[in-house]
C-alpha cells in the first residue's frame, strides 16, 4: 500500500496540520501576552523606582547626590534640557531630548531608546523640583531579564512542541488504524467476493457509520447476487427456449438432404422451418425489448393517453379473434381517466395480458374488463374464467421465460415472456401489475398507474356485450 495514497496517512497529516496550527495560535498569544505582560511590570517598577528616588536627591554644587544605592541608569536634567547629573552604567543610547523637554513641562511618559548593540533601554521621564529648581528624572533599565525569560518561553514552546507533534503523530496513526481496521476488514472481505461466490457477507459488528456502510454494502452485494442468479436464469431459460427450435431445424433440414422429396415434402418441411423461425423471431424480439428497458435505453414517446380509448381500441382488435375461439369479450366500467406515459408501450402491455387471457380461457368463457380512478391511480382490470393459476406459481409468473406448466397442456403455451414485458413497462410508467388467480376459477389482472393529473368528467361508457 503506498503511504501517500492512504486514508490512515492523510488522516494522521490532517491531525497533526490541525494541532501544528493550535500551537502556533497558542504560543502566538501567550508570548504576546506574557511579553505585554513583563514590559507592563517593568514600566510599573520605572514608575515607582521614580517616585522613590525624587525625595532623595539633593544638590550640592554642579552634581546631583542620592542617598540611595542607584543599580539602574539614572539620569537628571536641568531646566535646559541639559543632562545634569548621570548615575547607573554606562550605556549609550539614541537621543531622547523632546522627552525630557515633555517631562520639563509636567508631561511623564515611557519611551524605548536603541542602544549602540541595536538593543533597547526602557526609559521613564518624570518632571521633580530639587531646590525649588525645576528638573527631570529619567530612570531606565534594560529589559535583558524579560528577553532572556522570553527566549526561555520560545525554546520551551518549540521543544514542547516538537515533542507534543511527535506524540500527537504516533498516536493518531494508531488511533486511525484502529478506526479503519474494520474498513480494511470489509476491503478484504469484498475482494474475496467475486462472480462465482457472492454469498459471503461483510460482519456488522457495530452501529455506528462504519456498521450501516457495512450494512448498505451486504445490501448491495445481495442485490447483485439476486442479479447474477437472474441472468444466469435468464441466459439458461433463453438458451433452453432457443435449443428446441434450433434443434428441429436441424432435424428437418438434414431429413430434407437425405434424399430427394416430393413438392409437398418440401412444403411442409418449409412450413415448419417458417413456423419455427417465427417462433425464434418472436423470442429474440421479446428479449430485445426487455434488454432495451433494462438498459433504459428504450425510446419512448410520452404523452396523455386515454386509458378507456386505449382497452376500447383493443377489444375492437381482438373481437374477431375471441369469436373465432368461442369466448365473449366484455368491457364494462370505463372511467374516462388519463396517464401519462407512451402509448404503443401501453398499449403493448394490455395486449399481452389480453393474450393470456385469450390462450388460457376454455371455449365458452369470458374476459371482462373495466377501467376506475382510485385516489390519485387508473385502476385498470381484466378478468377472465380460464383455467387459474396455482397460488404457489404467483410470485413468480412475472419472472422471465417462467411457465407454469400445469395449465399450458394444450400446446399453445407461449414465449414466457410476456408478463414479463408488460410488468417492466408498467414499472416504467411508475405503476404495478397485481394479480388473484385461483385453479379452475379464472384470474384477475389489475394495472395501477398514476394518473397525469385531474381527470375531466366524460360520461361513463359501456361496450355492447358481444
């Protein structure tokens, strides 16, 4: 694993960046503040070091004398500006003249002079009276105390610093693989899950974020599971379809090459090439469809379409045909209610229900159908009194290429795929198929789809029974 790249990596950089810049800020303050605070207790000790020395200086002749051992710079002016008396060590410094002209006129005040090494003395000017003379005091001390305490704070500050971000990094690297230990363990674990093997889940061991990613991920991977036995049936049920009509051609074309035959052998070997190769064609079309909206690349044109006009339009289709079979097609209740949606899919979708229910209703039966509004749905219905389906077959009546091979003994079973086209094209519309069939006692087909908005009031239409 390269460092650089990993989480656990940039999450200990991201750690330490964040604790580098709180120290920085910390320390930026507390030298800023310990700093003030010093030259503020310096300018306080000039103050009063000021107010002790102006009672103790006296002056005999041209020099000044105090009573009191002077440690600090100590110097006097008198009424001119002039320096009159220094005290204290010998240190030079910038000229502070306008100062001591300040202080001569009553003015105190602090100033900071630069000294010949490029340091600075602290300077406090005060006006006194010696005599009855009117002179200035300005007492001074160099802050070498308070810029060796600082250098000390700033060493301090940097070695602990150092030290703190050393720490700080061991421990969060530690502390960041312990908390992408269990993301590890799920990379892991995912790598191990392939094609061939997708029945091992990710441990959920907590429920926190990193347990309902885990949660989401053996979601996914369970879906994907259910995806790959789908198509695997899906690509074994299209094979098998395929394998029967590949396989009477087969047949056929090589019993027709054996010798040579008749016209009529050879008509009726062309028939039943013909009708198998319709019976391919039928299947590939389907199929084609169901991987065009799968891959929802399907065009589709939406419009509002009229569900009462649409069965209307069907049932007058396929009259001829439920005649020819002996069946009687009745619409009854028919709601003028409006979807949005494409009409040829739509229309694709009642169609493969009807045929259903045409192939499996017996000589004499019945399809009915109706079209309601319920709240904010168009209820379509059709029914019919075929031969039912058994419950244990419902579920799966939608699946692919599924029969149900108790009531398709009459020969005239069709592709298997049909429900399944009509159930993809109403999940396209945002509707659902239901479906209550019982064995012997018909079924009942209902298309729910949203409807595109208030329908009108047309007056309620019922199809002459034929």
């Amino acid at each position: 694993m390269i460092v650089h790249k990993s989480i656990k990596s940039r999450l200990t950089v991201w750690y330490l960046v964040a604790i580098a810049v709180l120290l920085v800020i910390f320390g930026t303050v507390a030298y800023y503040l310990l700093s003030k605070n010093l030259y503020r207790n310096l300018d306080v000790s000039l103050r009063e070091r000021v107010e002790e020395l102006q009672g103790s200086i006296k002056i005999e002749g041209a020099h000044a004398i105090i009573d009191e051992k002077v440690s600090e710079l100590v110097l006097i002016y008198d009424d001119s500006a002039n320096l009159f008396q220094r005290l204290g060590p010998n240190v030079e410094f910038a000229d502070i003249r306008e100062t001591v002209k300040q202080a001569l006129f009553g003015v105190k005040s602090f100033v900071s002079a630069e000294t010949g090494d490029g340091t600075y003395v602290r300077l406090y000017a005060a006006p006194i009276t010696v005599d009855q003379k009117r002179m200035a005091l300005v007492v001074g001390r160099l802050p070498n105390d308070i810029l060796s305490m600082l250098a000390i704070f700033r060493m301090v500050m940097l070695n602990s610093s150092v030290l703190l971000l050393i720490l700080a990094g061991v421990g969060g690297w530690f502390l960041a693989g312990r908390t992408l230990k269990p993301v590890e363990r799920m990379a892991e674990i995912a790598r191990g899950i392939g094609e061939s093997d997708l029945s091992r889940r990710i441990d959920v061991e907590s429920d926190d974020e990193l347990g309902r990613l885990a949660s989401t991920l053996n979601g996914m991977i369970a879906r994907l599971e259910e995806a790959f036995v789908k198509q695997r049936q899906f690509v074994a049920d299209a094979s098998h379809e395929l394998r029967t009509p590949l396989a009477v051609l087969q047949a056929e074309s090589s019993l027709v090459l054996e010798k040579n035959r008749s016209q009529e052998e050879y008509r009726r070997s062309l028939e039943l090439v013909s009708q198998e190769v319709d019976y391919m064609s039928e299947i590939v079309g389907k199929l084609l469809v169901l991987a065009r909206s799968d891959a929802s690349s399907e065009p589709v044109s939406i419009q509002e379409v009229n569900i009462a006009d649409l069965l209307t339009e069907l049932s007058q289709d396929l009259e001829a045909l439920a005649q020819e079979r002996g069946l009687r097609l009745r619409f009854g209740l028919m709601d003028g209610v409006t979807v949005r949606g494409d009409r040829v899919r739509l229309r694709q979708l009642f169609l493969n229900i009807l045929d259903n229910a045409l192939r499996y209703t017996p000589d004499g039966g019945t399809i009915t159908g109706s079209v309601i509004r319920r709240d904010d749905q168009a209820v379509a219905t059709i029914e019919d009194t075929g031969i039912g389906i058994p419950e244990e077959h419902l579920p799966f009546i939608f699946d692919r290429f599924y029969r149900v091979d108790k009531v398709r003994t009459d020969g005239e079973g069709g592709t298997g795929l049909g429900l399944s086209i009509a159930t993809s094209i109403a999940k396209m519309h945002g509707g659902t198929i239901e479906v209550e069939s019982h064995v012997g006692g018909g079924s009942t087909f209902r298309v729910l789809l949203p409807l595109a908005g208030p329908p009108a009031k047309p007056p309620t239409t019922t199809l002459p029974t034929p």
